[in-house]
C-alpha cells in the first residue's frame, strides 16, 4: 500500500517536473537557452523543447519583421530652412544570439540610432533633396542605421521617410514660386506661338504679294465673313490699284466728253 503511494507520488512529482521542463516555440522564434547564466550554443527551433527545471532559463526571440515608426524630427537642412521630418524603419534579427547579448533592448537601440540618423540625414540634405530625392536619401539612411545594428544581430530590410513638414511661411514662398513659374512657362508658350504665327504671316504675305489674285480673293473671303455678322455698318476697303484704274478712266471719258 505504501509502495503505490509513494509510486503514485513520484508519478505525480515527475509529472509536475516535465510540466515545468516542456516549453513550446512558435514557428516565428528561436529559442536561446541560458544554463546557470551561461548561453548555450545550441539555438532551439520552432515545437516543443525540454529544459532542465531550476537549471535552464528560455528566452524567445521574435524573428519577424519589426515596423519601427520613427517620432517627427526637427532639424534644419544645408539650405537654412526649418523642416520637421518622420520616418519608418523595417528591420529583422537576424543573429538571435546577439540580439539578446550584445544589447540591452534592441528595438529602443534600433529606435534611438534611427532618430539620431535621420537628423543627421536633414542636416546633410538640402530641401529640394528632402522634397524631390527621397530614394537616396533612404538609402543613405538605411546606410548610417546599419553599422550599429550588424553588431546587434540586426538586419535592416528597408527605411523609408515618410514626410516633410515645412513652416506656413515656407509653404507661401514655395507656392509663389510655382505660380511665378507656371506663369513664365505661359508666357514663353504664347511668345513661341507669336513667333510661328508671324512666320507664316511672312510667308503668306510673300506668297499673295507674287500673286496679286490671291490677295483679292482675300479681300472678298473678308468681306463674306465681316458681312455675316449682321453688323449694321460695313466699311468696304478698296485696294489702291482698283482706285487708279477707275480715275484714269473717268478722266479718259471726260476728255471724251468735251467740245474739240
């Protein structure tokens, strides 16, 4: 009888012990075991491991990829101009081992080097390159973030900057300019379109001033237009050659007319 208790009970006690020993790892982390403080080498996978109760310390590491907001930042750029800037950093661990070893908490270090860089970054840049060429500026970006993580067991799989806040009066002088530019642009299209348009004004002239026939068939094309608008005067312009031609013979007839 005494024997089926004490059985019982070591049954119950081994029970407890593997209760306690069992630990079970997500498909997205790795196991670090830390046997009386000491890292073991051995990284444990994904499903169900077993550790030596009182003895082994599990750690699980996330090995997903991190979205990392980085907080606006207040910086000035190369030209002078005060600009308040955000980002976002995307990054993974990669040496588990190091992730928990090397640093303290990596995602605050990720966090405060993200933010140092990205005012290096403004500093460095000039407006335009913040408004206009983003993509090297990322990448310089992910550059500067990535010395520090490799030691950290950290890989960055991309920083993007998000967006560029500029000061009203910035955005007032920016808006001036582009109506001053859109307004220049207009002027050298109509000045281009004069231009053309005086050409072929020559050109046509040349060519109705070789055939005088042609300069009064657009004589009377003018007058059939002018004539359909209904207007209630209409001022009939004869060509100077017609003129003569009616004087010269209005005198041949007077001259016709009168006693020898």
């Amino acid at each position: 009888m005494i024997f089926f208790e004490v059985l019982g009970g070591l049954v119950a006690l081994g029970g407890v012990g593997l209760a306690m020993s069992a630990r079970v790892i997500k498909q997205f982390e790795q196991g670090l075991v830390f046997r009386f403080g000491r890292l073991q080498e051995s990284v444990r996978g994904p499903g169900l491991t077993m550790l030596l109760p009182g003895v082994d310390q599990l750690r699980k590491v996330n090995m997903q990829i991190v979205t990392l907001p980085v907080p606006a930042q207040d910086g000035i750029t190369r030209d002078n101009v005060t600009v308040r800037v955000d980002a976002v950093v995307y990054f993974k661990v990669q040496d588990p081992a190091k992730a928990v070893v090397n640093v303290e908490d990596y995602r605050f270090a990720m966090l405060q080097v993200a933010q140092t860089s990205l005012r290096s970054i403004i500093g460095k840049s000039e407006l335009d390159d913040l408004l206009s060429n983003r993509e090297n500026l990322n990448q310089g970006l992910e550059l500067m973030i990535d010395t520090p993580a490799l030691s950290w067991g950290i890989d960055i799989d991309r920083v993007e900057i998000k967006d560029v806040a500029l000061p009203e009066s910035m955005k007032r002088s920016m808006s001036r300019q582009a109506e001053a530019e859109r307004e220049r642009r207009a002027r050298i299209i109509t000045a281009d379109g004069e231009l053309q348009a005086s050409k072929k004004l020559s050109e046509a002239a040349g060519r109705m001033e070789q055939t005088p026939a042609a300069l009064q068939l657009r004589l009377l094309q003018t007058i059939v237009e002018v004539a359909a608008e209904k207007n209630s005067t209409l001022v009939l312009p004869f060509p100077v050659e017609l003129l003569r031609f009616l004087e010269k013979n209005t005198n041949e007839l007077r001259k016709g007319d009168s006693p020898e």
